[in-house]
C-alpha cells in the first residue's frame, strides 16, 4: 500500500475486551464497557483522537453529534513500537 501511495493511516486497535462505548440520550451520558456492534449494526464512521486517558475520551465522544443519536465506541490503539 505504501508503495502504490494508497495509505493514508492505520494502527492496530487494542481487543474489543477494552473497547467503552458512549451513548446519550436525554441529556445524560450513558457509559458501557465492551464494543457496540452486534451483526445487525454498522459503522457509518471514524474519528481518531488524541486523549490523555479514558475519561478524556469519554468527555470528547459525548459531545460528538453522533453520540445523540448512535454509539460512540472508543477504541485504543496500540502505542508504536510495541
């Protein structure tokens, strides 16, 4: 990929044991441990962020427009070189 200059970004994502996914509804921000998708659902999206830890993620997906509406699942990466 990166010879045909097709790559743009990847990463590995961490098991879905620590995925947290974020929803909410009536104004309040719903909090679950474990990844949202089920074999009915689909991902419309991604947005990779830069947090400090999971709290500061939780804080930034409640606030993202689709958190209304859908789920935010917060995946972490692995860090590089590991």
């Amino acid at each position: 990929m990166e010879a045909r200059g097709v790559a743009r970004h990847g990463d590995r994502l961490r098991p879905v044991e620590d995925a947290t996914t974020v929803t909410v509804r009536g104004g309040e921000v719903v909090v679950s441990d474990g990844p949202f998708a089920e074999t009915k659902e689909w991902i419309a999206g991604y947005d990779i962020i830069a947090c400090d830890d999971l709290d500061e993620a939780i804080e930034v997906a409640s606030k993202h427009p689709m958190a209304r509406f859908g789920k935010i699942e917060i995946r972490p990466v692995w860090p590089l070189g590991v």
